[in-house]
C-alpha cells in the first residue's frame, strides 16, 4: 500500500483511516490466521520526546544511575513494607514501586493501540503539538536475549515475562546484569497491583542496565521498532473518536479522579478553554500518569 511505513521508520499521519491502518500494520498472523500483533506500543503528548525512563530523566547524565536505583529500591522497601507486594523478588518490587511513581527503568508500555492513542492525546495542554506513537515488535526484540531468557519464554511459550519468570533467570538486579555482555531490552507483565494496569492492557519494558538508553538501543536495531507521528491539528478527532469508544480516563484510571479528569476534558472547549483550565487538565493528567508508571 503506498505510503506504508516501513520498520525504523518515522511515518507521518494525515487522516484517522491512515492512523489505525499503521496501528494495525503487520497485525495478520499467517500461522493461525488471526490478527495478533506483535507490536507494543506506547503514546507521547509530545512527538519529540525521548524513550528515557524516570531514573534516568531523575538525574540526567548521572554516572551512577545503577547505585542510585539500589538506594531507592532499598529504601522503598524499607519504608513500604506495609504496602509490600506478595513475595520478594526485586521484580514485584520494582513493578511496584514503578507503579506508585518511584523512579526505575522500567518504562510503560501497552498491548492496546488505543490505549497508546489515549496517552497521546490526554493532555489539552499539548494540542498544539505533533504528537506521536512508539510500536515495538517485542516478539523480535525477544531474538536478541540471552539464550537463559529465551529458554524461559519458549517453555512458558509466552512473549513477556510474568515477575515469577524474571525471577527464576534473573532473580537480582547483579544477576541480570551478567547474563550477557552486549545490552538487551525485555517486556514484562506486572502483577495485577490494581484496576489501571489490567484496564490499560499495560507491560513494563525493562532495559539490561540501568543506564542504557532505549532510544539509541532501538536505533541500533532499526528493524525492530517504528514511530507513527501524529499531527497537532488530528488530536481532536482522535479524541472525540477514542470518547466514544469508551476509551477515557473513566475506564483506564478507575475511581473518581479518572472520572473527574475525563469530565473535566470531556466539557473543555476545542479552543483549550482559559489558561486555568488547561493548567489543572495539564496538572491532573500527569498526577493520573505517574500513578500508573
């Protein structure tokens, strides 16, 4: 189809139709005839910004990104045990402080291609701005682990790891960190530590090292990734679209601060409304945002 975009690739959108066909684009599985994608997919308000993780945005250029990530787990068991997550593994602890907004590596991502667009088009106070799509084939990012990890998704005969299987191939931080010499990028499922995670179809990234940068990994290996750039001037329609789809705060953040942010975009005039209105949109959104990371 012309104007397809190829793997790599940064693809510009003009339309809604274009949009969900490079959504969809590769989605026909031939070996079961079925539409499964093999593709996560992460949604930014802003085109131009990085794949960088809370950890490394907390201390930009910080050499020791590695220690200071065992300072902060460390402490946040210490002071979250009674919030503790079931078990111990450094996993289920990392996804829940991640989960809570502590600063990790670990980066969301989400099964759902419009729960992608939701995040890209949340924020009132973007529209204005390009903003954009991330799509990873996690199935291939899967060929380049570590024979020990992939010997463990082809046993479970999965694509993402659960906290129980990370733990068994890698269970501390020193231990992951050795099982190979050249970086990696894995996807991890979270346990069910609330309604958001399961309502938001979400997974963790989860680089090799603390320090390594997504963006420049993928680079390195272009075939495995693309990103759709959406215009400033289509956000209102894909997010007129995305409400009537039920895809809202309302139902991806339960309880009454996702009903209360749904509302208060929902009744936000396509002008941007006043400045105070876009500030507190601006502001309960990224309050929403980092509850969920």
């Amino acid at each position: 189809m012309a104007g397809r975009s190829r793997r790599g690739a940064v693809t510009t959108v003009s339309s809604w139709a274009q949009l969900i066909d490079e959504l969809y684009h590769e989605s026909w599985d031939r070996s079961i005839e079925r539409f499964r994608s093999p593709y996560v997919f992460r949604g930014m308000g802003l085109a131009a910004s990085d794949l960088s993780t809370s950890l490394q945005r907390l201390n930009a250029g910080y050499r020791g990104i590695g220690s200071l990530e065992t300072h902060l787990l460390r402490n946040f068991r210490k002071y979250a045990h009674a919030d503790a997550a079931a078990g111990d593994s450094i996993w289920n602890w990392m996804a829940l402080a991640a989960h809570h907004g502590l600063p990790t590596r670990m980066l969301d991502w989400t099964y759902s291609p419009f729960v992608a667009l939701h995040f890209a088009t949340e924020n009132l106070a973007y529209y204005n701005s390009d903003a954009a799509i991330w799509c990873v084939n996690h199935r291939e990012t899967n060929q380049l682990l570590p024979a020990r990890l992939r010997k463990e998704l082809d046993e479970e005969g999965s694509n993402a790891f659960t906290v129980d299987m990370l733990t068994r191939s890698g269970g501390t931080l020193e231990k992951f960190q050795a099982l190979f010499r050249r970086d990696f990028v894995l996807f991890l499922e979270p346990p069910s530590l609330s309604s958001r995670i399961v309502n938001q179809f979400a997974l963790f990234s989860l680089m090799s090292r603390a320090d390594v940068s997504l963006d420049k990994w993928l680079k390195s290996h272009p075939s495995l990734s693309r990103k759709i750039t959406i215009p400033a001037n289509l956000k209102w329609e894909i997010r007129d679209k995305l409400d009537q789809a039920g895809i809202t705060e309302r139902i991806l953040f339960p309880g009454l601060d996702g009903i209360t942010a749904w509302l208060t975009r929902y009744y936000t005039r396509k002008a941007g409304g006043t400045p105070e209105d876009v500030l507190r949109d601006r502001t309960t959104a990224e309050q929403l945002r980092r509850g969920s990371q």
